[in-house]
C-alpha cells in the first residue's frame, strides 16, 4: 500500500503500488505512467492536476483532462494527448493519473 501524504516520483510506484486513481505524481512520473501505460494494457481515462503542499495536494478544476472527448482515439495516441496536456499545464506540479483497462 502506499501513502497517501507523499508525491511519488517514480512511474515503478504507481503500478507496483497500484495508485490508479489516487496517486499523487511528480509531472516527470505522471508523463512516465503515461508513456508505458499501453505496455501494461492500460490506457489513460482522466489526468487531474494540482498544487503539492508537502503534504497535501490542492486539487485544481482549471486542470482536469478526460478521455472522454478521444474515444475514437488509439490508446498510444490518447497517452500522447495526455502526455501534452501534463506538459501544457506548467503551473501545476503534481498529478493523479486514471487509467482502464484495455
């Protein structure tokens, strides 16, 4: 199990801890997650960004991303997507990434 009070830097964590859908990650990490998601036969639901407060993590509606609108999309491309949304979202340094199984 992980903890909760804690911004993980390592994609590892995430799918070895299984922090689908609560993780808080670093940018570097959530881009990561992103990036190997399909190899794990995943693919990314929803990004939500935040403000880290060491601890705690500050939600911010500006910067929340759903896949909703690429469901048409191939799974490597709605990574990608969400990979360019991470990046865009510069003022934002830690992520909870969702992810479905393929």
């Amino acid at each position: 199990m992980f903890d909760r009070n804690i911004r993980y830097s390592k994609c590892s964590d995430f799918f070895d801890l299984q922090g689908n859908n609560v993780m808080k990650l670093t940018t570097e990490a959530a881009k990561d997650v992103c990036r190997y998601s399909y190899e794990k036969s995943y693919i990314v639901s929803r990004i939500e960004g935040g403000i880290w407060h060491n601890p705690g993590f500050e939600m911010r509606l500006d910067c929340i991303w759903d896949r909703v609108e690429e469901l048409n999309t191939s799974p490597e491309l709605t990574s990608k997507k969400a990979i360019d949304f991470i990046e865009e979202s510069s003022e934002h340094d830690v992520f909870i990434v969702s992810l479905q199984p393929i």
